[in-house]
C-alpha cells in the first residue's frame, strides 16, 4: 500500500452554492488558498474533488482513470447535452462516434465552412448599414445560426432564422441556470430535438436530401458499433452538438471584439493582415475570457496521484478557466498578451479552453477547428470594418 496523503478538504455541508456565486473563480480561489491544484468538497449532495493545472488536465483526460457515464449532472443533459449524445460515451462506443464527429472536420470541410461564414458575415454587414442600432451579440448568433445551419445541411426556413436562433441560444445560456431560466433552456431544447429528429427521419425517407459530408447526411446515415443506425432521437442531439456550439462561438466573437476595443493598439496590428499574428490573437481571447469553466467525469477504478487516492465513482471536475490562467503555466496570466502564442510550445493539457488530450481518443471538443475557423473570418469583419 503507497503512503497515502489526505487530500486538503473544503469544510461544509454543501458548496454548490459557492460555485454558482464564485462560477469561473470557484476552483481556483480554493487552489491558491488550499497551496494545492487538488482539494475535496462537496456538490450537488456529493462528495467531489476539483483539480487544476497541466499534470491534473494529464491524468483528468487518461481513459485509464476516468469515464464519462453517468458523470454529467442532469441540469446539463437537460439543457445543454441532451440524452445519449457522445459526452456521455465512453470507450469503443465514444472512439467510434467521435469518429463519426470528426469525419466532417476534414479540410475541404472547415474551408467550405469558412465561405459560408464569410458569406453570412457579408450579409449581415450589408443588412447592419441600414440599421440605426445593432446589438452585436443577438446579430451574431443569428448569423451563427445561419451559418451552422447552411454548413450542416439543415433547411432554415427564412421565418424561423430568430426562433431557432433563440432556441439554440438559450440552451447553452441556461446550462448552469436554475428555475425558470432552466426550464426555458429545456424547452429549447426540445423544441429543437422535435425539428431535428423530424428532419432525421425525413432524411431516411428520402424526403430531405442534404448535400453528402455534411453533419445531417452523415449523422443520419452513420450506423453504431452493431450495424444498426442511431435513434432518431440520438441522431437529432449529434446533429444539435454541431448546430449549437457553432451559435456558442457568438460569445467568443463578442469577447473578440471586445478585446479590438479595450486594446486599440492591438487593432493596429490586426489591421495589417498579419494572418499569424490574427492567430495568436485568436487564441489569447480563447485562453484570457471565461466561457468554459470546468468539465465533469467520474473516477473509473481506483487509483493514487501524488500520493492521493481517488476512490472509484468520486466526480471530479476539472478547471479549464484556472488552468488556462494558471501562473506556473502563463507568464502574467492576468494580462491580455497576444505574443505569447508566438513561440508557444503547444501541449494538449495546459491551453484548454474547449477541454485537453486527442481529440481522435478523448473528449476534447470536436469542434476546437471549427471554432478557430470561424474566428479568424469573424475577427476579419471586426477589425475592418468601422462598427
Ligand atoms: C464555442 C466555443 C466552444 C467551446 C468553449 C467548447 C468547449 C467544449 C468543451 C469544454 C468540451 C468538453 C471537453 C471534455 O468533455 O473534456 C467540448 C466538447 C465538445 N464540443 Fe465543443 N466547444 C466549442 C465549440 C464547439 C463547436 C463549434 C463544435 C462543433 C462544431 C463543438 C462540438 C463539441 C463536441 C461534439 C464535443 C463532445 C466531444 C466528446 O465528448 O468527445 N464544440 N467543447
């Protein structure tokens, strides 16, 4: 048996309501004053443990120790997940439907995906000048919606561009919500299960045909690890795990302008086209603004890191905001420094806004291309043109 060393423990009964008051702050507040980048509490009437920084982001993301079954709280599959969509996989079962997810993150998918928000985008600005006001975060989902919509291969009734729009939206904005905001974000979603598996079935019928490689032909038409195709119901939830993470990145493009904003003289270096210097900014607005604070799983069998044991079944939530503010990791994390992406040395667990590890094995999201794509051509409008 390994010396064991009691892991540091947060007093109390229950903290959830410290998590939702301290939300993106709660982790890391308790690991500078803990000294330590693991600490027990307890939420949701359970015992947890939180962790932090790249060695936990290493072990948090090892198929070996944890799994995602029964891990997500059923606040989030309500709202924001949905049922038996692949956050909850684990395994053969996960390996084999994230591969279905990153069948369509293919080159010629991301350009393609590229023109598309390009040609929004300049729809969008031609409606915006005759406009007297725009509120950029609503105008942006909605262009994020048309987007996500075209590159899926999803029918958007022209009528139903702010329903749906509103609809996706409001599934990630009420995931940590209780009350009626909760109950707004579970009947968004659905709303959006009900147009989404209508249209899964129609597609089987031969009734709506969209273009091959795209996520509705592809995840229709996908058949699991027995042969069989999806449920409709599964179907229509993978199809919405692309459709509203796309509308999410709305909150990234408005942190993106406000970084052009609060920065002017960043402004001046992304004016000059500097394709490698709007990358690096890109990814400083990804690590500097909160979005995705943690990310939940259970311990799979027993095991000891640094001489702390996790029992099985414990869950354990990891800080994606603290570790990508961690001072051991980032120089003067609290400062908004496009620079040093420049010579970053790139690992999978330290910088991990959209989760750490492979995308091809773990859960990273599948979307981490799509969301720097549809970035770079978003953070291109911003700068060039006089909002
Ligand atoms: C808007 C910015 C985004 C953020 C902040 C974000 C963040 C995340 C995070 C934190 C995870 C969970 C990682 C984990 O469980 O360890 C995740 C998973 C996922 N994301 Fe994203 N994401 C974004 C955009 C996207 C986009 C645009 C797509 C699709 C086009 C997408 C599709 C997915 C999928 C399918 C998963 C589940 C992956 C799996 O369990 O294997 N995400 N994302």
């Amino acid at each position: 048996m390994p010396n064991l060393t009691k892991i540091p423990q947060e007093e109390g009964i229950d903290h959830t309501l410290s998590l939702l008051r301290e939300g993106y702050m709660y982790i890391s507040n308790r690991r500078r004053s803990f000294h330590s980048d693991v600490f027990a509490t307890r939420l949701l009437g359970k015992k947890a443990i939180c962790i932090g920084g790249k060695e936990a982001a290493e072990i948090f993301y090892d198929n070996e120790k944890f799994k995602r079954k029964k891990a997500a709280p059923n606040r989030a599959l309500e709202t924001l997940f949905g049922q038996n969509g692949i956050q909850t996989l684990d395994g053969e079962a996960h390996k084999h439907r994230k591969d279905m997810f990153m069948s369509i993150m293919t080159p010629e998918g991301l350009k393609n995906l590229t023109n598309v928000t390009k040609q929004q985008w300049q729809t969008a600005v031609d409606k915006w000048e005759r406009m007297d006001k725009v509120v950029l975060y609503d105008e942006v989902q909605e262009i994020m919606c048309r987007t996500a919509c075209q590159w899926a291969g999803v029918p958007l009734k022209e009528d139903e561009v702010k329903k749906w729009t509103n609809d996706l939206g409001a599934m990630f904005e009420t995931a940590a919500s209780v009350g009626p905001a909760h109950w707004l974000g579970r009947n968004a979603r659905n709303r959006v299960e009900k147009w989404i598996g209508d249209l899964i079935v129609q597609v089987r019928d031969g009734k709506v045909n969209p273009p091959e490689n795209t996520a509705l032909h592809t995840f229709a038409w996908h058949r699991d690890l027995n042969g069989k195709f999806l449920d409709t119901e599964i179907a229509a939830v993978e199809v919405i795990n692309i459709l509203r993470p796309i509308v999410a990145i709305a909150v990234f493009i408005n942190f993106t302008a406000l970084a052009v904003y609060h920065f002017p003289e960043e402004r001046k270096k992304l004016e000059s086209g500097d394709e490698k210097y709007a990358l690096m900014f890109i990814q400083e607005v990804r690590r500097f603004y909160p979005f995705f604070p943690f990310v939940a799983a259970l311990v799979k069998k027993d095991f000891t890191w640094k001489g702390y044991q996790f029992e099985e079944g414990t869950f354990t939530l990891l800080d994606l905001y603290g570790t990508n503010h961690d001072p051991k990791i980032w120089d003067n994390p609290e400062v908004f420094n496009p620079k040093r992406f420049a010579n970053w040395a790139d690992s999978p667990f330290s910088f991990i806004p959209q989760g750490g590890g492979d995308y091809f094995m773990g859960h990273r999201c599948a979307g981490e291309w799509v969301t720097i794509e549809v970035m770079k051509v978003s953070l291109n409008y911003l700068v060039s043109n006089e909002f």
